[in-house]
C-alpha cells in the first residue's frame, strides 16, 4: 500500500483562486513600471505531454487578466525559439518559462531576461543548464527505473506462482525518439531496473515517435520478429494504448506499461483506471509548479524561489487508483 503523502497536490479551483488574490495583491501595489506578463516557450509539441503542459498553463494563467499570459513553442527548433525568446522580451514580461531546445544558445537572453527584471524558471531537464531563476525537472532515468520495477516485479511473482528458479521474461521498449535527453535517461534507467533480474532480457528497442500508431507499428514489429513478448514498456501512454491494439488475442499474456499518468481520454490514469494498460508512470507536468512560483511572486515580491525543485514521478497500477483520488498524485515540493 502507498504511504500516506503528506501533502496532495493544490486543486485547480485552490490554484485559481491564489493566483487570483495574487493578481489583486500586485494590482493594489503597483507591479513594476513597464513589466507584466508571463510567457511561455515550449521546445516542442511533438509530445502529447508537451501539448498537455500547454493546455495545463493556460488553463492554471490564462484566465488571469494580471497574468496576460503568453504561449509559443519552437517545433524542436533552438533557432526558433531564440526568435521566440526575442518576441517574448519585447513585452518586458514579469515572468518567463522555458523548455530550451538548446540551453547553451539561449543562455544569452536567458540573462538578458533576467536584467530586464523578469523571473525565469526553466523546464525540464535541459533548463539545469541554462542560467535560470529556478528549474523544475523530472528526472527522466527516475521514470525509466520505475517502469523497470514495475517489470521485474511483475516477472518474479509470475516465476513463484509457475515455482520456477528465477524470473524470465522478454521485453519490448518503445522509445518516443531516438537520441532526446528524456529518451536516453529513460532507457538508462529502464534498463538499469532490469538488470536485477539476469533472466529478463530487452528484445526489442525502437521508437514510436510518441504517437498512438507508431507504438501499434513497432508492437507489431516486435511480435513478428520475435513471436513472444512478455512485457511492453512504452515512453508515453498513446503509444502503449497502440501497443495494446497490436496485441490482439494476446493481450493478457502481456505486461503493457505506459508514461505520463494523466487523467482525461486516452490519458494513462484514465486507461489504468479502465483495464486497458496494467501500469503507468505519473511524469510530472512542471508547470503547475511554475504557475504557484508565478502566484506566490505576485503575492510576495519578495519571494525568491529555490535554485532548483526536483518533482518526482511515481507508478501507477490499480491497486494506487483509490489512494491517488484520495491524495492527489503526489506533494508538491516546498517553495
């Protein structure tokens, strides 16, 4: 059983209200002459997490009038989102969020940013190289190894109940990409995991391009050159829903574990919660944090946030579901 959180996660009618006495708070002060705003620029949205980031921050800010929240996203371009960071700095924004394509190239206006007065809090992993404010990240090697977990678990319970020496198994990863920092620290982490059990072996490795038909096509890749697969773990929970669909006939045979955790359709809370996946891992979206960072400085000039939050992920398996609707996901760390 999960141990009880100590603190669930801010509901989003609690978020709304704090930004909104943020928002009058500054208004009644005075914000600074020629500064306001917040603006967000995202890599890419090739991700449905990264889509999912977007709508989650438009929702938490946008309906702030104080806020005049802003959104762009590069399309995996760092060139483009230097022209973006440009158009941003324009505006004299009060604060900005970014998930660098390339933290080296931005670093210039990343400090430019900053002496302009505005507060820069980095997403992601590749933010840690950039000189922002804060950053908040997810630790891709964390989401990884606990899918690996949830894998060699899963092996060794059905190796006791079949009274065999030891747990067996073959497994099929489906990568978002091919060489992304998330991609390469899931796989390290992922294959870490499974190093614990000698007798489980990665079969097959390929991506699917983060889309629910490219987890079906590389399912149906692996089935076909490798006749049996035992467990599936997918970078994102479309391509396991993919994935599923390949399986067919031999879907119960099949351990099928997804990333991103989210409620809504086709979201992995959401197709844990049905049957559909067996498992998912709860990568956090960063931005909600971000919108608190946003709503705290607004309410207290004061305020400056630590140099880097870690926010952690956690499984997610039927067993969780009444816990996490009890609880929230998981705390937020302190500001």
């Amino acid at each position: 059983m999960i141990p009880a959180l100590p603190r669930a996660r801010l509901p989003l009618a609690g978020l709304l209200l704090l930004l909104t006495l943020a928002a009058c708070k500054e208004a009644d002060q005075g914000a600074p002459a020629g500064v306001k705003g917040v603006a967000y620029l995202a890599a890419d949205e090739g991700a449905p997490h990264e889509v999912m980031r977007r709508l989650a921050l438009a929702r938490m800010l946008g309906g702030d009038r104080e806020a005049g929240l802003s959104l762009a996203h590069a399309g995996g371009s760092a060139a483009r989102q230097m022209d973006q960071m440009l158009d941003a700095l324009k505006k004299k924004p009060a604060f900005v969020i970014v998930s660098p394509v390339d933290a080296a190239m931005l670093t210039p206006l990343v400090l430019e940013a900053r002496k302009n007065g505005a507060l820069v809090i980095g997403i992601g992993e590749n933010a840690r190289q950039a000189p922002c404010d804060t950053v908040l990240w997810c630790d891709p090697q964390k989401l990884g190894r606990l899918a690996g977990e949830v894998a060699v678990r899963a092996l060794k319970r059905r190796a006791e109940a079949e009274s065999a020496d030891e747990a067996r198994g073959r497994v099929l990863q489906i990568r978002g990409d091919e060489n992304s920092a998330r991609c390469t620290g899931m796989d390290a982490g992922f294959q870490a995991a499974l190093k614990e059990a000698p007798g489980v072996v990665l079969v097959h490795d390929a991506p699917g391009f983060w889309t629910r038909e490219g987890g079906e096509a590389r399912a149906r890749d692996a089935l076909r050159i490798q006749r049996v697969v035992d467990v599936i773990y997918a970078h994102n929970d479309l391509m396991a829903l993919g994935a599923v669909e390949a399986l067919g006939g031999s879907r119960d045979d099949v351990l099928v574990i997804g990333t991103d955790g989210l409620a809504g359709k086709n979201g992995g809370y959401t197709l844990v919660n049905e049957g559909v996946l067996d498992a998912t891992i709860y990568q956090p979206l960063l931005v909600d944090f971000a919108a608190l960072i946003v709503a705290k400085k607004m309410q207290d000039p004061a305020f400056e946030p630590r140099k880097e939050y870690e926010l952690v992920p956690r499984s997610v398996m039927p067993r969780d579901l009444d816990d996490i609707r009890l609880k929230g996901m998981m705390p937020y760390p302190d500001l």
